[in-house]
C-alpha cells in the first residue's frame, strides 16, 4: 500500500524569486512535488509526497497558516 501525505498552505504573498527558487530546492531535498502561487496576494504552496518530506518540508519552509493535510492509501 502506498500512502502519500499532502498539505495546503497560504500565506498573504509570495513575491521575492529567492524564495520561490528556495522552496523548490527544499522541495527537491525532501523529494516531496510542491506547486506554487505566486506574485500577487493570496500565495498559495501544494506540496505532496511521503509524509517525512511533507512534514519537513513544511518545517522548513517555516509556515504560519496551514490551510489543511492528509494522507491518502490506496
């Protein structure tokens, strides 16, 4: 069975390109996927993968609001 874990998360903007390039090389070190809204308010940040990278990658990314996470099996 495999299970993957996701979260949503927003947060008021995402702006800075340093940031963006910051979370997609958090996200390629946990070898978790992460989409991202970016430039104008309201940012967005999807990220999926094995719930040990999901969980990291959101420690690292230091996030204030997390909208909702789950784990899927099948």
């Amino acid at each position: 069975m495999q299970c993957l874990h996701n979260a949503l998360i927003r947060t008021h903007h995402i702006t800075s390109r340093k940031k963006v390039a910051k979370l997609k090389q958090a996200a390629t070190f946990h070898d978790v996927f992460v989409l991202l809204r970016y430039g104008g308010p309201p940012g967005v940040m999807y990220v999926e993968g094995k719930a040990e990278g999901v969980t990291q990658w959101v420690s690292d990314v230091q996030v204030s609001e997390m909208v909702e996470s789950q784990s899927s099996c099948w």
